[in-house]
C-alpha cells in the first residue's frame, strides 16, 4: 500500500489570524496544522474523534 500525500485545505470559516488546515482523505486519520506554522507538527485524531469535535464546535 502506498502512502496517501495529504489532500490539505483550509477552513472556509478561518479569519486571517487564526488559521488551520485540515486533510481528511485518509481513511484511519484526519490531520490539522497551523497554516502560519506549518513547520511545528500535525496533530493527528480519529475520523470519530474529529466528527464529535465538529459537533461541538457547530454547537457553540
């Protein structure tokens, strides 16, 4: 199996100082990075993990 190149995108709702990307095109991972500071790591969840992140956030 090859590896997946991340597929990275970023938030439609990210203001210009606080900016994330995300790519989500692997089946066992979603990863995120700091768009301005790409170079300090990617963190790394489970696509469940993520989902539930999501809903809380859409929540308030």
């Amino acid at each position: 199996m090859q590896p997946v190149t991340p597929n990275w995108r970023t938030s439609t709702y990210t203001g210009t100082e606080n900016c994330v990307e995300v790519a989500d095109n692997e089946p066992t991972k979603v990863m995120v990075r700091d768009t301005k500071a790409r170079s300090r790591g990617i963190m790394a969840v489970q696509p469940t993990v993520w989902e539930v992140f999501l809903e809380v956030v859409k929540k308030g």
